[in-house]
C-alpha cells in the first residue's frame, strides 16, 4: 500500500512538473510572437506613411516630373530645345533644393487630374489657375500669381470688340479644360476647344476662328509689336484670377513648395527669375 500511494505522489509530482515546464514554453513563444506582431506593424506604419509621402516618394526617385503645356512665359523652349520659362526655373530650382531633377513632361491639359493621380506627373506647374475644380481634386499651393482671362482679336478689327455684348456673333478658340474655356462657356458663346492657348492663338492667326480668350501673361509676352503675333492684340479681359501648383490630393509637396516660395520672396530669388520673364508685376507677395 504504501508502495502505491508514493509511485501515485511521484505521478502527481511529474504530471505538474510538466505541466509547469509547458506554461514556460508557451508562455516565452506567445512573448516572442507578441514582439514580432508588433515589429511587424510597426514596419507596416512606417511603409504606410512613407507611401503616403509624395515628398519621399520623388526623394527617393530622385525625380519631380512636372506637367506642363508650352506656354510662354511660364513654360516653353529655348533656341537649344530646353524647357525654361518663370514657372519651368522656379521648377527646377524647387527641386534642386529637394536634392532631385526636374524633368517636363508634355500634357493634354484636359487630363491634368488624371495625369497626376495616376502617378505620370508629379505636379501640375503651368499657370494653373486655381478654380473650384482644381481645388477640389487637387493639393495646391498658396496662389503665386494674379492673372485674367483676355479675349484676342487680329489688330485691325480690335475696335469692335471693346465689351461683353460685342462677342455674342464671334467664333473662339480655347484650350481645353482650361480657364479661358470655363468663361465663354460661362458667357454662352461659340467657342472650339483646342490642346493649347499657343494652338488658340494659332487658330486666330489664320483666321479659322475670330478670336480667342487665353491667360493675360501669355499674352502679354506671345502677341503684338515684336511679337510671332503682330498682328493680334487682346480687348477686354473677362475676370481675374491666381496661379498655383496643384500635387497629389493630401501631398505633403504643396506645403514643401510653399515654405519655398515663401524663402525665395525674402531673398528675391523668386523676383529676379520674374523679372527675366517680365512678370514681376503679378506677383503675389
């Protein structure tokens, strides 16, 4: 009997030991398992915020592709085929301080929002106005410009067309999706959406249509006296507006670019670069 009762202590006595050696066991695993869900997560937030990053994501490519039409004097080429212009230089040198290359990618300005959530520009930089549509799609800056809409007429007919009324029996062309498009619509007029305000103007010079309505900048620097131009002038413009770059909905670029824009207005960085382009006057300090 006694016998018994001790090899039954001695069962006793193992089974807990057992028991004990396995809650040790499971208990460091379920401790390690723990550490390696949390590291994991942690990684996933820090893949997830730099992914939300579209100041990392162009750091890390080492690229700002910047969506443009041709567009003097924001945007256009010079004798040697490069992109230069008021917005192209302050382009390249807001990437410069990014420690990336600016490069310029053509676009149909009717799909700029496309373009740039599909990830083939990085911003939009062409004297963007900035209207309600832009805004809402997109992440802008402050404005960096005042600008307005003109009508242009050949010269020699400018005299008739000095008010609103006056415009009813013309024919226009304008650049799709753009500002100029947005107020003909606006007045009801009879209007030919082209791929640029340089193909507006094209349209004017060779009387396909009667007139166009493109940005005040443009035309001050493309048309009249000493211009590819002559013999266009622009009448009565048609409202006021700003300029600003548009980014990736949430990018944290717009702010990146407005604290530079901010920096190059002390030191007059942003100012020389306008005057090389006879825009000073527009700017918005």
């Amino acid at each position: 009997m006694k016998k018994l009762v001790a090899l039954m202590l001695v069962g006793v006595m193992t089974a807990v030991m057992v028991t004990g050696c396995g809650n040790s066991t499971d208990t460091s695993a379920s401790a390690d398992a723990a550490e390696d869900t949390t590291a994991d997560a942690e990684a996933t937030e820090d893949t997830a915020a730099d992914a939300e990053s579209d100041l990392a994501y162009v750091k890390e490519k080492g690229t700002l592709v910047v969506g443009i039409t041709e567009f003097e004097p924001m945007d256009y080429k010079d004798e040697n085929g490069e992109w230069i212009g008021f917005d192209a230089d302050m382009a390249k040198a807001f990437a410069e301080s990014l420690g990336v290359t600016a490069e310029f990618q053509v676009i149909d300005w009717d799909n700029k929002i496309l373009e740039l959530d599909g990830k083939t520009i990085d911003c939009v930089w062409n004297g963007m106005t900035l209207t309600d549509e832009v805004t809402s799609a997109m992440e802008c800056t402050d404005a960096y410009l005042n600008n307005a809409q003109v009508v242009v007429v050949p010269a020699d007919v400018a005299d008739q067309y000095q008010d609103e009324e006056s415009l009813k029996d013309l024919s226009f062309a304008v650049e799709a999706g753009s500002a100029g498009e947005a107020e003909v619509s606006a007045l009801g007029l009879n209007y030919t959406p082209v791929s640029s305000q340089a193909d507006a103007l094209m349209e004017v010079a060779s009387k396909s249509s009667d007139a166009a309505v493109i940005d005040s900048l443009m035309a001050g620097a493309m048309i009249g006296e000493g211009t590819g131009y002559a013999d266009l002038t622009y009448t009565i413009g048609l409202n006021s507006e700003e300029y600003g770059v548009g980014f990736r909905k949430g990018s944290d670029l717009a702010a990146a670019l407005n604290d530079y824009f901010t920096t190059s207005l002390e030191d007059g960085s942003m100012e020389k670069v306008a005057e090389t382009y006879g825009v000073q006057a527009a700017l918005i300090k």
